[in-house]
C-alpha cells in the first residue's frame, strides 16, 4: 500500500514538472481534442484562436461573436457557404496552421490553389472575425472607438464579409426582451413570431441572457437552431440543428442555463431592414406588453427585466419598465444597481438619459463590486458620449472614489481607450475634476505612469505642472507611495489582428 502512495506521489509530481519544464504541455495535452473530425466545440474554435493568436485577455467564449457571423450570413442569404466553412474547420482543425502555412507558400510560389486550399485559407480570417465580434472593447483601436457587445449594427458593419449578388445591409431592426413566468408563455412567442415573420424575410434571431447568446431562424420545417455549445449534434454533417416550436422552446430554457420556470429571453432581428417586416413585427409589442407583474420577474440567476433589457439596449422596453415603476420604491434596488452598471459600462446614452429623467435615483450609487458609481465605469471604460451625458447631471459628483480611492479622472488615466480621447479629459477637469487624487498626490503622474497623452496634455493644459522627469524608477517609486499597490502596470491588452481585416472579402 505505501509503495501505491508512493508512486502515485511521483507520478502526480512528475505532472507538475512537466508543466514546470514544458509550459505548453497542458495546452497540447487540451489539443488531443483537435484530431477529431466528427465534431468541432466551442473549446475547439477557443484553441485555435489561441493558436492563431486571436485570444484577447480574459476571453472565456466567443459564444456571441460566432452567433453574429453566423446571423448576418444568415440575413445576406449567405448562410450555405458559413456552413460549408464550418464543415471545412472541422475537418481540418488539427492542421489548420500546418495547411495555411503550406497554402501560404503556394501563394508565395505562384502555385495554383484548388477549391479546397481556397477554403482552408479563409478559415483564419473567419475565426478572426469571430474573434472581432467577440470582444469590440478589447479591438477598440480596429472599431476607432470603444464598443461593447451590445453595439449590434457596428459590429455587423466590421464583420461583413459576404459576397452575394444581392448583398444588402443587414443589421437589427427590431429587439424585444420577453419576461416568461412559465414555458407556455415562451412556446407563445415563438408561434407567434413565427407566424409574422416570413421564410423570403431572411431573418436571424440573435437570443440569449446575460450569460449565453444564440441564434435561430425560421425554417421551412419548423426552427433552424445554431448554438456553438450544440454544432454537429443531431448530425455529423450539419452544424445546425432543426427543431419544432415545442423543442426549441425546451433548448432555449436549458441552452441559456434556466432551471425553473421564469425566464428572461433578449431577442434581436437582424435582417435588411424594410418596412413591411418592421410592421409585422412591431405587433410583438402589443401581444407581449410590459405589465407590473412579469416586470418583477428574474431568472435563475437573480437578473430582471430591466437590467437585461439595458444590458442589450432594448430602449423602449426599459422606457415601460421605468414608466411602469413610477416610483423609484417600485424599482428593486439590486435590478436598477445592474442597470446603472449595463448603462454606463456600455455606453447606453439614451438609457442613462432616462435615468436621469427618473426622480429621486441616486446618480453616484455604487453599481459594482469595486464601489465605482456611473461616471466612473463610463470613465474606465472610455465611453465619451456617456461621459459627457452624465456630466450634464448636477447631481453627478465628478470626483466620486470608489472602495480603493480612484476617482473617474484616475480610473480614465488608467485605460487603454482614452489615450487619444482629448474631450474627455477636458469635460471631465472642466466639469471641476480634481487633478490630484483623494491623498493629494498628482494624477498627473499616473498618466505618464501609463504613457495616456491625452490625459497629460489634458491635465498640463487646464493647469500646468512642473514637468515630472519621464524616468521608469522614479515614477514607480512616485506611484507606490502615493497611490499604493492597486493600480496594475500597463500592459497590452489588444491582440494583432489585422489580417482578418487585410484579408480579400468572402
């Protein structure tokens, strides 16, 4: 028995070794999942991001950004050939790199590609848009602007890559967040929507919750289903998936991660937008209005209406929501504190304009775990334009700490989205933000700490400094003592990925 426990104390240190001497040895040991190729999962299309190094910071699915290129070829009527990539991607995802750079060489040697060299060579560029669709705040510098997942027709616009004769604009024309107090009223929904809109429509419906999206259309036979969780599931040769009402009604509850019977679904319609469908589907509004009761609805995980509604920018329905809740006791405390959060985060100005229309809320509430309010994630987050929008509140306290001492002018500093966004800064020490932080250090230093010209040129102009000499060991120094251990040292967070858009168009 003791030499059991010995050797299985050698083997479980010899592990660890490995992993100490080879670092890549548990990412290959993950790999062996790659040699297939009967199925492709979402790990898959992970790794070989990661392989094509497409892997943003913190990045744990790209659940969203495939269901965006899979809806807007699916709107462009290109979603045969998305297919057929998909198809292409798992039969060669275990020598993807292998077989690009071999095509790579090809094009070097101005050797002829057949169809299918064509097809592998396509590959990086859609997982690279996938990639892109992903995580628009992390390739804030490709969009020129910070977005969040929410920015729907931006995000359409970066990744359209389809080539149709009929090739048209698609984007969402329409949005509806349904609260479902059992899974008859979701069943009524789909029938519904499947009765308005029509097969020559070209409709992808982009669903999900705050934790997953997904997509699924209206199918000759019944719902055609993507979910990159569910690829190749009830065939080997088919990514999608076709099902009934009644089924999809039962995948969509366990896909989006529902136990019980309450439910919150956020739909998006993205299809060429004309006027006919926008009619059609406006009568959603009417069969599933916003009443006092299913407003107080949440799902498993705590979320309700109305910060799901903000989180996906459904305007008009977190416009009935807060109409509905005349009274600011009406509203629960924790659904308005993730709504202030869905609003600034992602830089929902109209919807920050109608909380701020809202008597009696507090502008400068804590909405997050670190304490920072409204104007301080705005500010971390380099939205411009809810900045300014919340500056125009009197009762918006410019300089706000949150739980470590950082004020919106530091935690602005301090992101990688600001470092060109003059006005910002400008509005933000206009509006009366103090350039030295809660100690009385100078804030002027953290920028140079994290190199934010924007900021320093900012903080010179409104009052100018003494010039702080530009040395590595001296500003750490400066730093540690006057603000502490909290702020991080500025990295790089942005990923190349400038050959999915260098690349010819599908």
């Amino acid at each position: 028995m003791i030499e059991v426990i010995i050797l299985l104390l050698i083997g479980a240190f010899a592990y660890l070794l490995t992993s100490l001497i080879f670092p890549g040895y548990p990412l290959f040991a993950r790999n062996k999942s790659l040699k297939g190729t009967d199925t492709l999962t979402h790990q898959d299309i992970l790794q070989l991001l990661q392989r094509l190094d497409y892997w943003p910071v913190e990045i744990d699915g790209v659940c969203h950004g495939f269901t965006l290129n899979w809806a807007l070829a699916a709107a462009n009527k290109s979603e045969d050939y998305f297919f057929s990539l998909l198809n292409t991607l798992k039969q060669h995802k275990a020598v993807l790199l292998d077989k690009s750079m071999a095509i790579s060489d090809k094009v070097k040697n101005h050797q002829a590609l057949n169809q299918n060299d064509r097809r592998i060579a396509e590959l990086p560029s859609l997982l690279g848009l996938i990639c892109l669709a992903q995580s628009p705040d992390v390739y804030h510098e490709v969009y020129n602007k910070p977005l969040a997942q929410s920015d729907i027709n931006a995000i359409l616009k970066m990744i359209r890559f389809q080539k149709t004769p009929e090739h048209k604009t698609a984007q969402c024309v329409y949005q509806k967040t349904l609260p479902c107090a059992s899974k008859a009223k979701l069943y009524e929904y789909l029938q519904q929507t499947r009765l308005l809109v029509r097969l020559e429509d070209h409709v992808a419906i982009v669903a999900g919750s705050e934790e997953h999206s997904l997509g699924f259309r209206v199918h000759p036979n019944g719902w055609l289903f993507m979910d990159i969780n569910n690829l190749y599931k009830q065939s080997k040769d088919y990514p999608q998936q076709i099902l009934s009402t009644s089924a999809l009604t039962e995948r969509l509850y366990e896909t989006l991660f529902e136990k019980g019977d309450h439910f919150i679904l956020s739909t998006c319609f993205i299809a060429n937008r004309h006027a006919s469908l926008l009619h059609r589907l406006k009568k959603l509004d009417l069969m599933f209005p916003v009443t006092k009761k299913n407003m107080a609805i949440t799902n498993s995980r705590g979320y309700g209406l109305l910060p799901i509604a903000a989180q996906s920018n459904d305007i008009p329905t977190v416009r009935e929501v807060l109409t509905l809740g005349s009274q600011p006791t009406a509203l629960d405390k924790t659904q308005l504190r993730r709504t202030f959060y869905y609003a600034a985060a992602y830089n929902h100005v109209a919807i920050l304009n109608m909380l701020r229309q809202k008597t009696g809320l507090d502008m400068n509430s804590p909405c997050d775990s670190d304490q920072n309010s409204m104007l301080c994630l705005a500010c971390r987050e380099g939205h411009t334009e809810a900045v300014m929008e919340l500056l125009d509140d009197p009762r918006v306290n410019v300089n706000y700490a949150n739980k470590e001492g950082q004020t919106p002018l530091m935690l602005a500093c301090t992101s990688e989205c600001t470092t060109t966004n003059w006005d910002l800064f400008s509005a933000l020490l206009k509006r009366g933000a103090n350039p030295l932080s809660p100690e009385g250090k100078p804030i002027l230093a953290l920028a140079m700490v994290y190199n934010n010209e924007a900021a320093i040129n900012a903080i010179n102009a409104f009052q100018p400094s003494p010039t702080i000499k530009d040395d590595d060991s001296i500003l750490k120094r400066c730093l540690t003592k006057a603000y502490g251990h909290f702020f991080p040292a500025p990295i790089s967070l942005q990923p190349q990925v400038s050959s999915p858009m260098d690349k010819p168009s599908i």
